[in-house]
C-alpha cells in the first residue's frame, strides 16, 4: 500500500528539519509510514526539489549506497541504491571539513568516476558506458544519517538520499584504462591508525559494474547521466565513524591518496 502524499511531505520535512538542526529523528518509515523502495525515493526526491529552490544549489552527480553483498543481505536487497551530490558538498584533498554541517558522520573509501560524454535516454551498452567515462579519483565520501543511532532500514537510508553527507576528492585524474579498480587495494587511518582495509572488488565485485548499474538505473528513470557529472561508486572497505578533530587518510593503490581533516 502506498504511502499518502501527505505522509510523504512530511517524512521529507522531518529529514531536512533534522538535517538543519542536525538533531537524529526516529525511522521515518515507522513515524510516517513510508514503505516500500518507490516511496522512499519519492521523498527523496521531494528533498531534493527543495534543495533546488536555492539557485546557490546545483545537482552534480550521484552516488552509488549499498554495494556491499553483505550490507544487502543484512537489509533483504538484492541491488544497491543510489542518491544525489549537490556543489556544496564537495571538498578538496586536504581541506579541513566543519562538523557543523554534520550530524553522525562515518566515511568510507570509494573510486570516483568523472562522466566525459552524456549518456542517451536509453540504457547504455557496457561499451556505451566505458567510452562516456573520462577519468577516476580516489574519493572519501562522509555518510550522514538522520536517522537515531544509524538503525536504517532500507527505506529511511534511500527517503534520506542514501544517507549523504558530503565526500572529498583527491586532485590527480587518472585514465580508466591505465587501472584495474576492482584488483585496487584500499587502506584507510584514522589519526594514523588503519581502521579499514578493502579492494575494489568489494565493491560490487568491480568499482565500474557499480558506475555502469548507476547509468542503466538513472537512464530508465528518465535521468540519464550527463558530461561532467560525477559518480562516488561505493565503499572499497568498512566504513568508520567519524569524531571532531580527527585526520582522515585514504591510499588506494595506484590511484592515489586523498585525505581530510574534521574540525
């Protein structure tokens, strides 16, 4: 049974009001009775409606949420999920990020794809894929959920944009042919400490089949990826939690370093 239209507002405000004041909420799928994966990512997409009426607010990519096969059996999906990167989430390597702008902040070590060519309206072939891609990235993307104590289900981690927080991207490009993301090995430190190792087959068993499932997902939606868009692909390894003050640092083989620091 689909939820009413009136519920779905009102999860959306109780996001963005929790978000604003950063104050965790309870499960919107239980206050407001949102269920199932349509409902979710139409509150989602009422949020992200409302982040648009700023015109400072620009749509800048995706991302790609639950990749690992073991997060989705403990969840009961069998496919990941995605949601949307706005400009002011963005950070540079080595930039000093506020805790201001978080709630409950964890990161994880992704592969960032850079989209070189739109993508039709139709679903790409894997070779329509590879030939839109420009470049990766090594990418740290901080996770942020709403709701109390991370008890997510399936429909508050997508209602709340697959939980986004805001990511950080290294500096260097590298060409996709020149890499084997998926034989990538990840380290992550925390304050100099590994607190995640990982490789990029973790990550759906290949960084790009996550990218590409991405693409064929938001072509069906009538949203087909565009030139210059970018894709966090999915987490490499566990992701960790996250304290004021504390240094984060990523190496991800040949792909590079990236790091940042919470204050």
């Amino acid at each position: 049974m689909t939820a009413p239209s009136t519920n779905l507002h009102a999860a959306a405000l109780a996001i963005r009001e929790a978000r604003s004041s950063r104050c965790p909420i309870a499960r919107v799928s239980e206050t407001f009775g949102i269920t199932g994966l349509d409902a979710a990512y139409q509150v989602a997409q009422l949020n992200t409606q409302a982040c648009l009426e700023d015109p400072a607010r620009r749509v800048i990519g995706l991302k790609v949420g639950l990749t690992s096969k073991a997060v989705q059996q403990q969840l009961g999906v069998d496919q990941p999920d995605f949601g949307v990167l706005f400009n002011d989430m963005e950070y540079m390597n080595g930039d000093t990020i506020p805790m201001s702008r978080l709630i409950q902040p964890k990161v994880e070590a992704e592969v960032a794809f850079v989209v070189g060519k739109d993508l039709g309206s139709h679903a790409p072939s894997w070779a329509e894929f590879l030939n839109a891609l420009a470049y990766a990235l090594p990418a740290l993307e901080i996770v942020d959920s709403v709701i109390q104590d991370w008890k997510i289900t399936l429909v508050d981690t997508v209602a709340d944009n697959a939980s986004s927080g805001l990511y950080v991207l290294g500096e260097q490009p590298v060409s996709i042919g020149a890499l084997d993301t998926s034989a990538l090995g990840m380290q992550m430190s925390i304050n100099g400490r590994t607190v995640s190792v990982g490789t990029g087959a973790a990550c759906l068993g290949h960084p790009l089949r996550a990218a590409y499932w991405l693409a064929c997902t938001m072509a069906e939606r009538g949203h087909p990826l565009r030139a210059g868009q970018l894709i966090l692909s999915g987490a490499l390894g566990p992701m960790v939690a996250l304290s004021n003050g504390d240094l984060v640092q990523a190496h991800l083989g040949s792909l590079g370093s990236v790091g940042c620091r919470l204050a």
